[in-house]
C-alpha cells in the first residue's frame, strides 16, 4: 500500500486592517479611538501607517496590546511629487522625504518590508481628491502589493454625479481586488495584502467611511506556526508571504488556508464559495461552487493567485509566490 503524506495547512493565524492613518498625520481618529473600533470589530491587530512619520512609535503603540488587540506602526512613505507610495513596516527609522526608490533602499538596507501601496489608483474626478498610482515598474525589490485598497477601489472614477449613490451604497462597486494590480504582484512578487486607507473621513462635519466600517471591510490574515505574540511574527509573515486578504462583508475567513503539496493546490474553505485561479502566463481557470471542508484542485505552477467569491463579489483573495 503506498502511503500519502497529509496536507498541512498552517495552524493558527490573526486577522487585522492595514493601511490606518490617526491624527499623527492627515487621519481624524486619536489612536485610543481606533482601536477601540478595531476592538469592536473582533479584529487581532491594526497596523498605523501615518504618512512619513513614526511617531506612534515614539509614543510607545509599537506591539502595545489592548484588550488582545496588537497595535503595528509602520509608515507611508511617498515620491517627492507626491505619488507613488510604500507602506513600510520593521523598521524603526525612515527616510520621510526625497525620491522614493531612495526611500526604498533605505527601507531594505534596515532589513524592513516595503509594499507598493494603492499601486493602480485612478483619479476621481472630485476638486481636492488626486490620483497616487505606483510610477516606478516592477524592476524594483519591493517586499509586494497592496492589492486591494478599499478607499482607493471607492474613489475610482467617482465624481459629484454619482457620488450621493457611491457613498450611500459603496459595497456595490467595491466588489473585487483591481486585476491590473493583480497582473502587478505576478512581476514584483512578495506578499500580497490589503488595506482600508482608512482616514476616518468626515464631510460637512459627519463621519463618513470611519473607522468602524472600515474595519468590517478588507482586512489582511496573517498565517502563523504559533499564537500570534509579537509583532516581528507579523513582519515575518508578510516577508514569506504567509498571508491572505478578505471581505469580511462576505463572511468570516478566518479559518481559509491554502497548501500546494506534490504539485497539487488545496483549499480548505470555512464556507461555500467559487473559486477562480490564475497563474503567471495562463488563463484564468474557473471553478464550481465548492462546499465547506478541503479541496483539490489539481496542479498549479507557482505563483498562483486564489479568489473565491461569495454574494457576488470577492470574499478571499490570495497570491501564493512559492510558499
């Protein structure tokens, strides 16, 4: 009898939102206030990235835990004209100015992660409201892709016609991950995620897309061989690429893991969804609605990216980069 080697799948894992600005910057919400929605949301972590700077750092909410909440302070760095952004993390100084792929380098020579943030964005056609797309290639030795920004996925082409309809029912139009940026993280490679840009925007004085909706939005999972204790596991984590995004207007997904053994990928699904695969070079390949439980879905060639969908839109989203 020829016996099988059991699939793994990674044992634990922690949800949370990246790309969160506070006051340090152009953000509305003190960093008490955030976390306490993110404390309400039933989130693991939240990881800051006020613009240029890592004041949170200096004031001590680097791995603070509240109320099993872990706070991560990164930074959004971004081109002296403004665009092309990176969120970094891991590190525990920055250049906050010049040219970006300056501030890269300077990233990577500290051993810290740089990811391309809003990589896609397209303008909206609103007074005060830019466009801040990613202008540098893929020849560059970025740490990955923020592959899904919910408020950059909102802000595409809305103008005053359809912006009552676009801020009264939002989730109708961010249903899926940019594929243009997808077609990006299969040059650059690294980790994909996904983050809010969460600012805690108000308009005329009234909250819109704070904080607490947000937060129920894109979130990042990061998969882990151990409980999630510090915050070096999250940087880890992201460096190998052990991660997956979510909508979690979909459903839970924390429980969602992946696994390529003997050339064959495997599912483990929390709930029904439709699965779509694409690898580098191939069509993309479209499956029927898989129940709960583990799946097969045949052999891939890595890198492979993973959606599977749920009420019409997606719910996990995944690149697996050889990991």
């Amino acid at each position: 009898m020829i016996k099988t080697t059991p699939v793994v799948f990674e044992e634990h894992s922690a949800t949370g939102v990246l790309h969160v600005h506070t006051t340090r910057s152009d953000g509305y919400g003190e960093p008490e206030e955030i976390i306490r929605y993110g404390i309400e949301a039933g989130l693991d972590y939240i990881a800051f990235n006020d613009h240029r700077n890592l004041i949170l750092m200096e004031e001590g909410w680097h791995g603070k835990v509240t109320d099993d909440l872990m706070s991560i302070v990164g930074a959004e760095l971004q081109h002296r004209d403004l665009k092309s952004h990176l969120l970094v993390y891991g590190v525990e100084t920055i250049k906050p100015s010049g040219h970006i792929l300056d501030q890269l380098d300077h990233i990577l020579s500290m051993n810290g992660l740089a990811v391309i943030a809003h990589p896609v964005e397209v303008r909206p056609h609103v007074p005060g409201y830019g466009e801040f797309p990613w202008g540098f290639g893929t020849n560059h030795p970025v740490s990955g892709i923020e592959a899904w920004n919910w408020m950059s996925s909102w802000k595409c082409r809305v103008n005053l016609l359809n912006a009552w309809k676009r801020i009264h029912y939002p989730d109708n139009l961010v249903r899926n991950p940019p594929g243009d940026a997808v077609d990006m993280w299969f040059h650059t490679g690294g980790c994909m995620i996904g983050g809010a840009d969460a600012h805690g925007h108000t308009i005329l004085g009234k909250s819109i897309f704070g904080y607490r909706m947000l937060f129920d939005r894109v979130r990042t999972h990061i998969l882990l061989d151990k409980p999630f204790r510090e915050p070096s596991q999250f940087v880890e984590a992201l460096r190998q690429g052990r991660c997956f995004i979510s909508n979690a207007i979909a459903g839970d997904a924390s429980d969602y893991r992946s696994a390529v053994h003997d050339g064959r990928l495997y599912l483990k699904l929390p709930a029904p969804g439709r699965v779509i695969l694409r690898e580098k070079g191939k069509a993309a390949r479209n499956f029927a609605t898989f129940g709960k439980g583990v799946h097969c879905l045949g052999s891939v060639t890595q890198p492979v990216y993973i959606e599977v969908h749920r009420e019409g839109r997606t719910w996990i989203a995944q690149g697996r980069w050889a990991i």
